[in-house]
C-alpha cells in the first residue's frame, strides 16, 4: 500500500507567518501548530511525503477540478466563508501562492472588531438576535426561524465579498469567481445571489469581458478534496515543469 501511496495533503486554517514559510499562524483551537515546522513534522511522524497548503486555497483547488473550470479557464479567484473568511487564486492552472505564500488570504481585509462575511460573524448576530446555537454546525436549526436575520447578513455580507473580488478580477482578471464555504448551501446560495448581481461588475467599458460566477457544489468539503488533490497536483505540475 505505501509503495502505491503519492503522499498526503494536510489542509492548515491559517496564513504563513515571518518566522519561516512552513509555520503559520493557525487558529485558536489548533494554536499548538503554530509553533512547529508544519511540513517537516508532518514527514517526520508519516515517513511519507506531505504538502501542507492553506484551507482555502485547497478549496480553490478542489473547486477548480469540481466545475469543470479547469477546461474552460487558466485561472480562477475563490471566496472562502468558513468560521472565518479567506480565498484562494488559481493562476495558469496552478495555485498561486504569492511571495510570502499567503496569496488570497482575503480576511485581512475585513477587522476583526467589525461586522466582517464570515460564520463566526453570523453566528455573533444570530446570537444577538435570540438565536441560543452554541456553534455554526447547528446553524441548520435557525434557518427557517430566524430566516430574514439571514438574508439580511447574507445581503450585508454579500456586499462585503462583492467588493474583495471585484478588487481582486480588477487586479487579476480571472475567467472565473468560486463562492464555497462551510456554510449550509442555502446560505451560500443567498450570498451568491448578491455576488451575481450584473451591477456588482459594472465597469466604465461596457465591452470588458467578465469573470464567470459560481457557487459551490462541495460546500464544506472543498477542503477536503482539495487536500486530497493536492499530492496529485503538485506531482503533476513538478512534472510538466
């Protein structure tokens, strides 16, 4: 079985940090990861080869191959909302990583003591509005009862996003913008509405080509898949270069 193994791809929810590009700074409940060399350790305790990579830039990747995009385009930008927010951009097929290995992370954009599109956000505001979930795996429970409470943050949130990528199609000029998450569907679906909208891509050139725009079909196990993706990908990508 190990000499038919490629290797393992571990999904990390946290941006490369300064004190060396395999440490990154992962989010409070897996905060003992911050201090070890993500990649060595992972090799060392498997004695196979791993790819550690960003949770949402594994999405990216995941949704790539999933859409069917990866025929269509060379490149794609992805809205990660998850507990917190972030992206991935895939670049002439590959992921594109940036200089500091934190291309995409998208939540920097939004402070953290402000309303910002991310799980945790609407989970703070159903809470205020009477909403008793201890978590966002129990959001389901709060979707028919508290639904206007929903499409109102999906519609703030939404704008929110709208704006990241219409930056990041600006900067970028992708074929194709991936909304996921691990958010129920029907959320994802609400905020995909509002990314939709032809307004959200107005441009002062009417004769600009636009990203396509799509919303999930793995919702919460993009990341997954995607880490599962990654040994193969990258094998192949080595390979063609």
């Amino acid at each position: 079985m190990r000499a038919r193994f490629l290797g393992l791809g571990v999904a990390v929810p946290g941006p490369v940090v300064e004190t060396g590009p395999a440490r990154r700074h992962a989010v409070d409940w897996l905060h003992g990861w911050r201090d070890i060399d993500n990649d060595q350790f992972f090799e060392d305790y498997f004695g196979f080869p791993v790819w550690v990579e960003n949770d949402a830039t594994l999405a990216a990747l995941a949704e790539y191959y999933d859409s069917g995009l990866i025929r269509d385009c060379a490149s794609a930008l992805l809205l990660y909302v998850g507990h917190g927010v972030g992206g991935g951009v895939i670049h002439r097929r590959d992921v594109m990583r940036g200089e500091f290995g934190n291309a995409g992370d998208i939540g920097r954009l939004f402070r953290m003591d402000a309303p910002r599109p991310s799980g945790i956000d609407l989970l703070a505001t159903l809470r205020d509005a009477g909403a008793g979930i201890p978590s966002l795996f129990e959001l389901e429970s709060c979707l028919e009862t508290h639904a206007g409470i929903i499409n109102a943050w999906a519609e703030r949130a939404g704008n929110q996003l709208g704006v990241a990528a219409n930056t990041g199609v600006a900067w970028l000029d992708p074929g194709a913008v991936i909304l996921s998450g691990s958010l129920p569907r029907q959320v994802l679906q609400a905020l995909g509405q509002h990314l939709q909208q032809p307004a959200r891509w107005s441009s002062a050139l009417d004769s600009l080509r636009l990203p396509q725009v799509h919303v999930s079909r793995l919702g919460g196990s993009a990341v997954s898949v995607g880490a599962a993706l990654l040994p193969i990908h990258q094998l192949g990508a080595d390979a063609a270069a």
